[in-house]
C-alpha cells in the first residue's frame, strides 16, 4: 500500500499545471479527469482518500494505521438544469456470512471491495428559489455533518456531527434560497433516518410480526444571515444561522442513537426505544477573511413506548451535543469559500496552512434523572455518560489535491466503566486519553 | 461524583429493604422459595429464540417482598438449555457498580431440565457439604416470569469470590477470596483426562475459565495449571505426594472423587467422557488448587455404579489413588459416606420431595410428563439404601476385610 500511495502522493504534489478545459471537449484535465460532451454535458471523475497514523496515550486497543476513506465516484451535468454525482466506498470487509466468532478467531480475512454507496442525487436547480434533489444524499441537518469528509477543519468530525445528525438516506428534498441569498431553506422526506441512526443489531419481531424499519423521517432546514439587514459591523453580516429539525418513527428494539468515538469505541449502548424521535438544531457559522468559528447545538429526543420491564413507558432517551471552534488561514486565503492555496507548493509558495481549535461534546441520558441510575437499557434513570473532547489542529494544503492534517485530541469520559480500554489495565480507567494524528489526504 | 452517588443511591434503595433477611434465608432449604422476574416481553421471547446464547436483559426480581431493579438475566447451562424452559443466571452487578442482593453478586436458577426427580443436584450437593466437600448452597424455587409460572427451579449459588469467602473464611481478617477461580469447561469433541497438552497455555485455557483476577497476566492464570498438569503426568511415584501435594489439595481431591462415585455421578471428573462439570480454586497467595462441587444432576444413576469406575482412565485419579495411603482413604471415604448416607439420605430425598411435589407437579414447562416424575421419584427413593448396602459389600472386598451381611 505504501509504495503506490508514496507515487500518487509526488505526482499529484507536481500535477500543478492550469486547466485546460475551456473549449474542449473529450477527455480532458479540469483538475481531474473529466469527458466533456458539450457545453452543460460533462463526467468528472472524482477520487479520495485518507489515511491515517494515530498514537494514544495511554495505549488504546485500536490499530495505529488506519485506511479512514477511501472512495470513487463520478459528478456531472446532463443540461444547464440537472446535474448528478454518485460516489461509492472502497473498503475492507468481510465475505457476507462472516459469523463474528469467525472474525474474533481470525479465521476469516477482509478483502478490499466496493462497500456503500455514498452520494447518489440528481439534482434539478434551474430555479435558484426552487430546486429539487432525490436521490441519496444527506439530509439537511447539521452544519459539520453536512460538509464533505474531505473539507473539514479537523480529522474528525464531533460527536453530534456523527452520532446524532442522521447523515445520508434516500429522499426527495427542495431547496433553494430567497431573499437575495440571505435565508436558504431545505425540506425533504427520507426513506429511514440517516446512516447515523441505522440499526446494527439483528431485529427480533414475534412470529407474526413483520421486521420494521425507521422512517420515513421528515427533515428541514432553515439557514439565514440574520444580521444582514441590522446595523452592525458589515464582517459581521455574512455570518449565518441556522435552526433544524428531523422527525421519524422508530421502532421497538435496540434502535436508538448511540455514542461511539472517532475510533470507534462505544461508550454509550443502544437503548430500546418506540416511537418517535426528534432531533433539533441549532448552527453558526461565520468565516470573516481568513478566520472561521463555527458552532452546533443539536439534540436528539427518542421515546420509550412500552419498553420499561413491564411494558410501562420510559422516559425520553435524550442525546445532546455541542461544539465551538475556531480557525486561522495564516497564509492569508479566503476562509469563505473552498480553500484553494494562493501558492501551491512548487508553485512558488508553500500551500495554504491553517491553525485551529474545537471543543466539543456529547451526552446521553434519560428525561427522568430521579431514583437510582442503571446502565440497563429499560431504565427509567439511565446511568448517564458524557465525553468531552477538545482538539487542536493544523492543516497544511499543499495543494488542490494534497492536504496534510495533524491533530492532537483529548477526550475525557464521564463514566470509568464506560471508557475505552486501556492495553493490559487490571481495571477500568482512566477516563482521560490523548490521541495524536497524522493525514495525509488525496482528492481531485 | 455523581456517578458514584447514583450508585450509592441504587445499592442502599436495593438492600435497605432486605434487613433482617440473610443469604441462608435466601437459600434456605427447608422453605420453596418463590422468585418472580419481571422483564419485557419481547426480552423474555427473545431470551427463550436464543437460548443457546448468553445474551443479557434486564429484569427486576422480587423475592419476599423485597424488589431488586435492574438485574441482568441470561440463558445458561451446557446440555441442559431449553427454549421452553430457560436454566437462567442471575446478576446483580450486570448494569448497576457494586449492586448486590444480600451480599450476592449472582445466583443461578436450575432449570432440572435432566432431573427428572427435581432433587438430584440439591440432595447431591447437600450430601457433599455434610462430607466437607465445597458445595454451592441450594434449594428449590417456584418461578414467575412476569406473573406467570415458568416452573419448579433449584436457587443454586453462584461459585464466585462471594462463595470463596464463605467456604475459605478469613485469616487474619483477610478474607480468602482473591484467589484465582476457574470453571471447567467442557470442550465437546475433544474429551480430556488430565493428559499433559504441551508448554503452550492455550489448550489450559480453552478449559479453565477464569472468573476472578481476569486482567492478570496469563503466566499467572494458567501457567501454574499447565505447571500441575506437567508434574502430574512426569512425577514418579515415589515423590509424587511431595511435589504435587504442594500444587493439589490431595486429601481433598481424593474425598471429592470419592463422594462423586458414592453418588454414581457419571458425568464428573471421572466422567464417561472425560473430565466434567467443577470448579477449581488456586487459594490465594498459595499455590495450592483444590475443586469446587458444581452440577450434579446427573448424579444416583445406579446404586451399583462400579466404586471403582474409570479409576484408571485419568491421569490425576490413577496415579493419586496409585499411593496406598491416598487409596486406602478412598475406600475410607466411600465408608464414610454410606454411613452418613444411611442415616440421612433417603430422609433428605423424603423431604425435599414433599417440599416440591406439588409445584413439580404443576410445571408447565418441564420437559418430563408428570408419570416420569413420579417414575424417577419412586426410583430415586430406593436409591440410598440400595447403594449404602453395595458400597459397603465393594469397599469390604477391596480392603479385604469382612464383608458385612447381605454382600454375595
């Protein structure tokens, strides 16, 4: 894996040359592969990939290399009106079949294959008031959770961003934006209720019963630069706020939200749920020149119909989640839009670096916090667990296509029992861990 | 803080309406216990669909008045699961820090899906504490599962560090209960006599389940396992209860061997395939091990169940019983036990049998008809006598003295 990935790394590094598009049809370089039919038809090829180095202190069980994306796809237009994108995982997985006693005894091995399909749209914008996408995508809820994998400011998404915003499902949404481009509205209806919410354990039903999915989920979103029309310093104007909302019917069984880090540890189990869940959210976003400070408050609410252990009614399962961060081109470029180096390196200049810091974090807990607490997933009083997480971070875009990122994080778990593991702990904890990261990340 | 107040909270709510009940209380065994569970139904369904797995649920128990929230319950046992009747384990601590009821981390319910008597597993393990021998304490339940009767169970203690304490007692106020504590387990297909497996700890571990100091390094767990095994199978006999006397409570593996037979256990540690069913216990800060009692439902198969059945086949057993000393306090023990099975055993049987006849009768769930109960009962209560009169003819013929009257 290294050697082809050390090639790819220097020829892109090189591949500095303008586009050449304009005016051409056929094959081309337009910053990427791309066949040009006519002046509104044209396929780009689109690839990326991430990889990872990690260290953790104390030692965590979790592997130090980790292939983190790695993906393909293709992006178009078929007229001036519609253009399309479909994108698909490449990972390593394990033959369907691949019992878990299997996997856990290494008797079975992954193979790197075509896994899930990421975006696969249409998308209809002649009007800019009114446009129309279906198809599979992500539903309008949460700022971060809505950017691409490969434009954020950090390696990781937050825990909100992750584990309570749904992420993709297939739908029908509209969208557009009025009032000059100051309120951008989206709504759409979706077939479960995201990626993020997907159920991962077997579903039981009695025999009679038909299996159940989530869904449909409706979601919607407002975002709007509110200042826009008050008097206040015009830096201030562009900055955008949003509010959001999904809601779904989800049912009984161990469906609900539940915390897992970036590394993939769970530090707070599915609980059983039925009925609906909400989720709420709230988002800023303001990026004066080179700087950026972005924020989320998100919530999901889940009921508990029946599900106490004498099918009496529980109290609302409430996950919540917050973040604040803010970053720093210090090589000068527009924080506004997608961040392009000024000077690509060998092009003059050393790329686009940029400085920044999160925090974070993400909780989960019953609506009643009265009486003794359990970790039991029919509790009345669920045992709470919250991880905070602050993250420092600096990105150097070499350029277009290359982009370094390294990250320095720690977590702190509220609950020892539910923390990750040390390697070779006689017991549980501790509830504080640093993990460090270094990308390399490969787009075009 | 809070975490650790919540928890305070959820073990002072859980035990303040306990007072003045105890554990013997609990396991009291001249009383029918009646534990009821109450879990979601679906848990329940989902439970008894795949019995064969050790899934948790959550579960609220009430026994005599007292409720204890928030237990965890799972299917267990090896041949004796059911779907229709569920062998359950009952834990205290599964979703709440430090929860325990009565001082119990966990309890066992018994399903006697292969006791057709209802009464083997607990007059067994009865007769081997009257012997000395570690034995769980038991006694018999009727169980309700979300207000229904799920059928006659034996309430069997959890061999834990709890039950260590219990049985080791304390030294100098140290309670000897941070031993190392291993279950057997049975690897089907592949039947084990105590033959040396190789320096690897693999093949000891498959076996020996650790239950306690889980997180030691694994030279400390099975080393000394695979160490005893070794020596057992090189060790001449003439320094044999020297060096392994030193690894192995001898005395009390041979009482315990002999008091299984006494019982015609066939499925034990001399069992007809291979080891079975018992705990072991490295008592701690020693390097001694010595063998818990555990699962006897197999037990009173036939009063005149060879005294030296499969002596020769395990290794531990051959060469142990090789040593005139360790023999002749074989017979002695076997000797001892028919004498105080005379005096208590078919009684013993008599009374627990009135103390569960009626719920056995009306289990819904056992998977023996009533006239198969009624069968083996008959049977069972012949038992005793019959196999006091055989041991003492055999022990007799096999220390050459007078055969006592009856014997042919």
């Amino acid at each position: 894996m290294k050697g082809p990935l050390f090639l790819a790394v220097m020829a892109l590094a090189t591949l500095a040359t303008p586009a050449l598009a304009q005016d051409r049809r056929g094959l081309v370089w337009d910053n990427r592969p791309s066949i040009v039919f006519g002046e509104d038809i044209n396929i780009d090829l689109r690839g990326r990939a991430q990889f990872d180095w990690r260290k953790f202190d104390p030692q965590r069980e979790e592997e130090e290399f980790d292939v983190r994306t790695l993906r393909i796809g293709l992006k178009g237009n078929l007229t001036e009106h519609l253009d399309w994108e479909i994108e698909r995982e490449i990972a390593e997985l394990y033959d369907e079949g691949a019992t878990e006693d299997q996997i856990d005894l290494g008797l079975v091995e992954p193979k790197w294959r075509f896994g899930q399909w990421k975006d696969v749209f249409i998308n209809w914008t002649t009007f800019d008031a009114l446009s129309l996408k279906g198809g599979r995508f992500k539903m309008p809820f949460g700022l971060e959770q809505n950017t691409g994998v490969s434009d954020l400011d950090f390696a990781y998404r937050t825990f909100g961003s992750n584990k309570i915003a749904p992420g993709r499902d297939r739908g029908v949404m509209v969208y557009g934006d009025v009032l000059d481009g100051a309120l951008l509205y989206e709504a759409g209806v979706f077939d479960d209720d995201g990626d993020n919410a997907e159920f991962s354990l077997e579903q039981f039903v009695l025999e009679g019963e038909d299996l159940q999915d989530a869904g449909p989920s409706f979601a919607a979103r407002v975002v709007g630069e509110i200042f826009r029309g008050l008097p206040v310093p015009d830096r201030l104007k562009g900055a955008e706020v949003g509010i959001a909302y999904t809601q779904s019917d989800v049912p009984e069984g161990l469906n609900s939200l539940f915390g897992e880090d970036p590394f993939g540890f769970d530090f707070f189990e599915r609980v059983y749920v039925k009925g609906r869940r909400q989720r709420t959210g709230l988002q800023f976003d303001w990026s004066p020149q080179s700087l950026g400070f972005r924020a989320e408050w998100m919530q999901s609410r889940e009921q508990r119909l029946g599900q106490s252990n004498r099918n009496e009614n529980l109290s609302d399962y409430i996950g919540t989640a917050w973040y604040g961060s803010a970053t720093w081109l210090v090589t000068g470029e527009d924080k506004d839009s997608d961040v392009t180096p000024n000077n690509p390196l060998f092009q003059g200049g050393v790329g686009a670096i940029e400085i920044g810091a999160r925090y974070d974090q993400l909780s989960f807990k019953s609506a009643n916090t009265e009486g003794p607490a359990f970790r039991n997933p029919r509790s009345e009083h669920l045992l709470s667990n919250t991880v905070k997480q602050v993250t420092f971070g600096a990105n150097w875009l070499v350029n277009r296509w290359v982009k370094v990122v390294a990250n320095a994080i720690r977590q702190s778990y509220e609950d020892p029992e539910r923390a990750p593991r040390v390697l070779g702990a006689e017991t549980f904890g501790p509830t504080d861990f640093w993990s460090g990261l270094l990308r390399l990340q490969i787009l075009f | 803080m809070r975490l650790l107040a919540s928890v305070i909270i959820a073990v002072v709510l859980v035990s303040s309406p306990a007072a003045g009940q105890t554990q013997d209380d609990f396991f009291n065994p001249e009383v029918l216990q009646r534990v009821e569970l109450w879990l979601h139904e679906s848990d329940w369904e989902k439970l008894k669909a795949n019995f064969q797995e050790n899934t948790y649920y959550p579960a609220d128990m009430i026994w005599n008045g007292i409720t204890v929230r928030s237990v965890g319950i799972r299917s267990r046992g090896l041949g004796s699961r059911r779907a229709q009747k569920p062998g359950l384990r009952v834990d205290f601590d599964r979703y709440s820090d430090g929860q325990q009821f009565l001082g119990l981390k966990s309890f066992v319910l018994d399903n006697l899906s292969q006791d057709l008597s209802g009464v083997k597993e607990t007059v067994a393990m009865k007769f081997f504490t009257r012997l000395g021998i570690p034995a769980p304490r038991e006694t018999h339940t009727r169980l309700y599962v979300n207000g229904r009767y799920a059928g006659l169970y034996a309430l069997v203690e959890s061999v834990d560090k709890t039950m260590m304490g219990r049985v080791f007692g304390s030294i100098n106020g140290n309670i000897q209960n941070d031993g190392y504590l291993f279950e057997y387990n049975y690897v089907l297909g592949s039947p084990w006599r105590f033959g040396y497996e190789g320096s690897a700890l693999t093949p000891y571990k498959a076996r020996f389940d650790i239950k306690t100091n889980e997180s030691h390094a694994e030279s400390l767990i099975w080393g000394p396992i695979e160490e005893l095994v070794r020596l057992v199978n090189t060790t001449p006999s003439s320094s044999f209860e020297q060096t392994i006397g030193a690894k192995l409570d001898l005395p009390a593996f041979v009482r315990y061997i002999a008091a299984q037979n006494f019982i015609a256990q066939n499925d034990a540690f001399n069992g007809y395939d291979g080891m079975n069913n018992f705990y072991f216990y490295r008592l701690e800060n020693s390097s001694v091990h010595t063998f818990i009692a555990w699962d006897e439902d197999n037990a009173f198969l036939v009063p005149d169940f060879a005294i030296t059945m499969r002596l020769d086949e395990n290794v531990l057993t051959r060469k142990t019983l090789e040593l005139p000393s360790f023999r002749s306090q074989y017979f002695a023990v076997l000797s001892e036990a028919a004498t105080s099975a005379a005096e208590w055993m078919r009684a013993e049987m008599q009374r627990q049998f009135n103390l569960i006849d009626q719920a056995m009768l009306e289990d819904p769930q056992k998977p023996y008809t009533n006239a198969e109960y009624q069968a083996e009962r008959e049977r069972l209560l012949a038992f005793p006598d019959a196999r006091v009169s055989f041991v003492r003819c055999e022990v007799s013929k096999q220390i050459g003295a007078a055969a006592p009257s009856g014997c042919q």
